[in-house]
C-alpha cells in the first residue's frame, strides 16, 4: 500500500475523504510532494503523486525578502529626511540667534562709538570752563569801572584828557576781551528789556514799571555768561511785574 511505503520513510499527513474512496498523503521529504490514493468500486487502486515546486517557495521568499527591503529602505529614508529636517531647523535657528548677536554687538559698538564722539566734543567744547570763569570777574570790573566814569567825561579830551584816555583804555581792554571769550565760545548776555528765562536769569527782585513789559528784564546787576550754548554763570537781574 502507498500509505505503508511512506509511512516507513516520512511523517505524513492522512487525509481521508467523505467518500473514503480517496486518501490524499503529504510526505514531508527533502522535496515535499502529495500523493492522493483513488479505490474504484471494482478495487482498483490509483496513486498519483506530485511535488511541491521550490521555485515556487523561492519566489515567495524573495518577495518577502524585497519587501522587507523596501518598506526598511522607506523607513530609513523617513528616518533621514526627518533627521534633515531637523538638523535644518537646528541650524536655521542657530544662524538666528547668531545674526542677532551679530546685530546687538555693531548696535553696541555705534552706541559706544557715539558716545565716545559727545564725550570727546564735550571735553573739548568745555574744556575751559574754569578758566573761563576765573575770567569772569575781571570783565566784570571792566565793567564796573567804565560804568564809574560819568558819560559827560568819558570823550572830554580837552578838559580831562586823562581821566578820557583812561576810560578808553579800559574800553579796548574789555572789548579785547569780549573778542577773545567769544573767539572760544564765550558769550555774555543779559540785556534790560530781554525775556526773563528762568533757565538764564536769576530774578533777585520785582518791581512794577509801567513804561517796559511785565515779565522783561528791567534792570541787570550782574551779566550772564554762556559757554557754547551752555550758561557757566545765571544773569543776576531785577524783573518788572505788571503795574
């Protein structure tokens, strides 16, 4: 009997139809094949064998093969072009950062490059202020004594020649002066009928005057002086107030 024959080489798997007229046995050999066994009514046995086709496995495992390759090929390739994307973003986002230092260090260097520029043009705009002061007082006794010489004397070169020599003498002398202060950015103000400033004058009193405008200066003790736009020294001076 066929089922004997390989039972004696193989395992096998028996499978018996509903008819029991046929017996299909798979012998698992080197080569897998399947024998099925037909009994006739007049008891004839026929036996028909085939083979399992290993070129039939081989393909399967091929595809199988190429497919894992595949779907891993297009894992790895999500996984580099997700990697890409990041390393992209990281250095995108390191460029930023670094083009914003970039601009905070030349705003740095402009803000100290100005301020370095107006210190240096301060120092030298303002450089002889105490000089400048010391030299205060002594316009203010030229002045002093060219107001001490009465203004009917003061060309009287006939009768009192001297005392007319001196007082021009004293004049170019504050002139000069004057020149030299403001040669060097010195100036002098403080004139009866200006506007009080309260930023430039000193008020030491008030007092009505009908003839000049309330808030003008009326009568000036002692002149102001300003170094390039900036006062070294308030104008000591007597504001009219309204009658």
């Amino acid at each position: 009997m066929l089922t004997n024959s390989i039972a004696r080489v193989v395992p096998r798997y028996v499978v018996r139809s509903s008819s029991q007229r046929m017996k299909m046995i798979v012998a698992v050999t080197k080569n897998p094949m399947v024998c099925a066994e037909f009994s006739s009514p007049s008891g004839i046995n026929n036996v028909y064998c085939r083979h399992f086709s290993e070129e039939s496995k081989g393909t399967k495992q091929e595809d199988d093969v190429s497919q894992d390759a595949d779907e891993a090929a297009a894992t790895e390739s999500t996984a580099d072009s997700t990697g890409t994307e990041d390393e992209v973003t990281k250095l995108e986002a390191q460029v930023k950062d670094l083009k914003n230092q970039v601009l905070r260090a030349l705003a740095d260097q402009e803000n100290t490059r100005t301020i370095a520029k107006r210190d240096v043009e301060s120092a030298r705009q303002f450089a002889v202020t105490s000089f400048a002061k010391s030299l205060l007082d002594v316009s203010d006794n030229l002045e002093r004594a060219l107001e001490s010489v009465p203004e009917e004397l003061r060309a009287d070169k006939e009768n009192n020649m001297v005392l007319a020599s001196l007082y021009e003498g004293i004049q170019m002398t504050d002139v000069g002066l004057s020149k030299a202060f403001e040669k060097n950015g010195l100036k002098k103000y403080g004139m009866v009928g200006d506007i009080f400033d309260p930023n430039q004058h000193e008020a030491l009193f008030k007092y009505p005057d009908p003839e000049k405008e309330a808030g003008s200066i009326g009568q000036v003790i002692k002149k102001g002086f300003m170094l390039n736009g900036r006062p070294i020294r308030v104008a000591e001076v007597g504001v009219v107030e309204k009658a």
